[in-house]
C-alpha cells in the first residue's frame, strides 16, 4: 500500500496547486486587462487542451504504465507555473495555460488506472478511489484559502513561483516513490474482463458483448454537464459581489464547497448504495441547488456553496467506481481518460457560457439546464442494470 501512499501525495499536491488556483486566476487575468469574456477564455482554454493529452494518456497509460506519465506531468506543468509568473499580457496567459491544460491531462488518467490496479479486490478498489475522493476534497478544502492568502501576502508572481516549486518537487519524488511494474499482472488475473453488467432478455440470449464497450456514451453527458456547472461556478464565484471583491473571501468560498464535500466523503455508508444511483442523485441535487442560486433562494450563499460540496461529494467517486466495477484491468487507462475527456469539456464550455451571458442571466440557471438535460439522456439501461457480485 506504499504505491497508494504516494499517488495520493501526487494527487493531493497536484490538486492542491490546481485549486490553489481558482481565486486567484480571474483577478491575475483581470489584472493583466483581460475582458471577462477573455477571462472565460483563459480559464476554459485549460480544460480544452486536456483534450489531446487525455487522448494520448488512455492508450498510453495502458500501453506502458503510469509511472512515466505522473512524473512527466508534475514536473512540466511545474516548469510551466514558473513560466506563469513572469507573464505580463493576457494572451500570453492564454497560451501558458493552454500548454499546463495539456501537460496536467496525463495526471489524472495515469493515477486513477493505477490505483484501480493496486486493489487486492472490487471492495478495495472502491476504497482507494473513496480515498482518491477523500485526498482530492482535503487539497481542495485548504488549498483556495492558500492560494488567496499567498497572493495577499506575496503577490502573483511569488505565487506561481511557489507553487511551481512544489509541482518540480513532487515531480522528482514520483520518480523514486511510485512501484508499478509488481501490480500489473496481479490486476490482469484479479480484473480480467471488469464486474460487469448483468444482461437480461434478448440481450443475452443474443450473446450480447459485455465490458467497457457496453458502457453507453450518453453516460458520459452526466460527468461533462457537473464538470460545466462547476466551470461556471469557479468563473462566476470571484466576480460575485457577496465575495465584496476580496480574493480571500473567494478563497474562503471555494473552501466551503470543498468542506461540503468532505462531510459526504465521509459517509462510508453510502458505499453500500450502487454507484450510479448515487450519481443520478447527486446530480439531480446538484441541478437543483443551481436552480435555487439562480432565483436567488432564501439560503445564504455560504449554506448553497456548502450542499454544492455535498453533493460533488457524492458524485464524483461514484462515477469512478461505476467505470471501475465495469471494466477489465487493461483498459483503466482508456476508460479514464474518456471520463477525463468528458470532464475536460465540460470544464471548457462552463467558464465561456458564464462570461458570454452573465450580463443577461444568472449563469447558474444554465448550470441547472445543463444537468437537468444530461440526467434525461442518461441511458435507462444504465441505471437499472445490476452488478454482479
């Protein structure tokens, strides 16, 4: 369980330095004399370009391993935070950021497949992506109220230095923490063919084919619609006048959704119930909560910010264990890397709607839109089929 120990170091660091971020990018950007349509730009080009590098990363990562690629990233995208810092345009922004979007796409796919590899067995392996939850939440919960501080206390170009540093620093250990090579045979004779979905009726008297490939691509609406509204969120949130202007109130903010989060997280009892119904649900709720912040609900924004954490508590490692219970061990990395896709669109289309109608709209009635639309296209069949044991 070493190799665990170290994923969730990289994890933690790696999203600690991400989430550091979000105050801070509008205002640096801002400062630079971007337009907040621009500023919708820069913050959704980051995601676009995981696009090719999620491509790249799903057979990669199956072909030859994670390791590589979690060293790779950490390092450059440090390398690149340092380039940041002495950024004084923001078009100059833009490609920097589109550059650390592409090198920080191998992270999460590389991570994710090796965890999944790691596990003795399906229970295991949902607890370790619970714990990838876990570690994700606790970075994200400390790291906004950081990132706010340091700007405060250092300025924006200290900052990004500082937070380079650490991504190098990480990066250098990878390369001595991380032991792949003794878990992949153990993972192809553990998970050879997935958990798969019982078939019924026509389907399996057909002899229907089973695995990753049944997995419906509408699926993927569900994990791009909340990556979108949290896009719009992270874009909308520092601009907001409830922050008063404050970037360590936006901090502040941020960490409250995370703190949401971490009490779902917390909940182990809610492993018991099936994967995706605690998506449809999660998702449903976060659809919902969108809604109310849109009709400027009675709820403080603190209160909204908090069942936001709640419900992305609940959502994203059940995504993850669903793909992981339904697919064969030489196949994490693709699978991965198309959840990954899907969030990193998302991620791109939020920040540009936000900034395009804020001016005529609250951008959270589109958050609410968008996830109320992936829900009625999510596939019947998915929800209903069970799992083996």
């Amino acid at each position: 369980m070493k190799t665990a120990v170290w994923l969730y170091l990289f994890i933690f660091v790696a999203f600690f330095d991400l989430h550091a971020q979000y105050p801070i990018l509008s205002p640096f950007a801002i400062s630079l004399g971007a337009a907040p349509s621009f500023v919708g730009l820069i913050l959704g080009v980051y995601s676009i370009t995981h696009l090719p590098g999620n491509l790249i990363a799903g057979y990669g990562v199956d072909k030859f391993g994670s390791k590589g690629f979690i060293v790779f990233s950490l390092i450059v995208a440090g390398i690149v935070l340092l380039v940041q810092s002495r950024v004084t345009n923001p078009w100059d922004l833009l490609i920097i950021r589109s550059i650390s979007g592409f090198v920080l796409a191998f992270l999460s796919p590389a991570c994710l497949s090796l965890l999944a590899k790691i596990a003795k067995d399906r229970v295991q392996q949902g607890k370790l992506m619970a714990g990838n939850g876990m570690v994700h939440t606790i970075a994200s919960v400390l790291s906004p109220a950081a990132g706010a501080y340091l700007v405060a206390k250092f300025g924006f170009a200290n900052s990004f230095t500082f937070l380079g540093w650490g991504l190098i620093i990480t990066g250098l250990l990878a390369w001595f923490g991380v032991k792949e090579h003794q878990y992949k045979k153990a993972a192809a004779e553990l998970f050879p063919h997935g958990h798969l979905p019982v078939l019924q009726g026509d389907e399996a008297a057909a002899g229907a084919p089973v695995g990753p490939e049944r997995i419906p691509w509408l699926f993927y609406s569900v994990p791009l619609a909340i990556s979108c509204s949290q896009g719009i969120l992270f874009f909308e949130l520092p601009l907001m006048k409830e922050t008063h202007g404050s970037i360590l109130t936006s901090g502040v903010f941020f960490s409250l959704i995370s703190l949401g989060a971490l009490v779902t997280l917390s909940m182990l009892f809610l492993s018991r119930f099936s994967p995706i119904l605690r998506t449809s649900f999660g998702a449903l709720a976060l659809a919902l909560i969108f809604f109310g912040m849109s009709v400027h609900w009675p709820l403080p924004m603190s209160a909204s910010l908090f069942l936001i954490g709640m419900a992305k508590g609940i959502i994203y490692p059940a995504i993850a264990s669903f793909l992981a219970s339904v697919t064969s061990s030489n196949k994490y990395g693709r699978i991965f890397s198309i959840l990954s896709i899907s969030y990193s669109i998302g991620a791109f289309i939020g920040p540009i709607v936000a900034g395009q109608i804020r001016t005529y709209t609250s951008p959270y009635f589109f958050a609410f839109l968008f996830l109320m639309l992936a829900l009625s296209l999510l596939p019947i069949r998915t929800i209903s089929a069970p799992v083996r044991a």
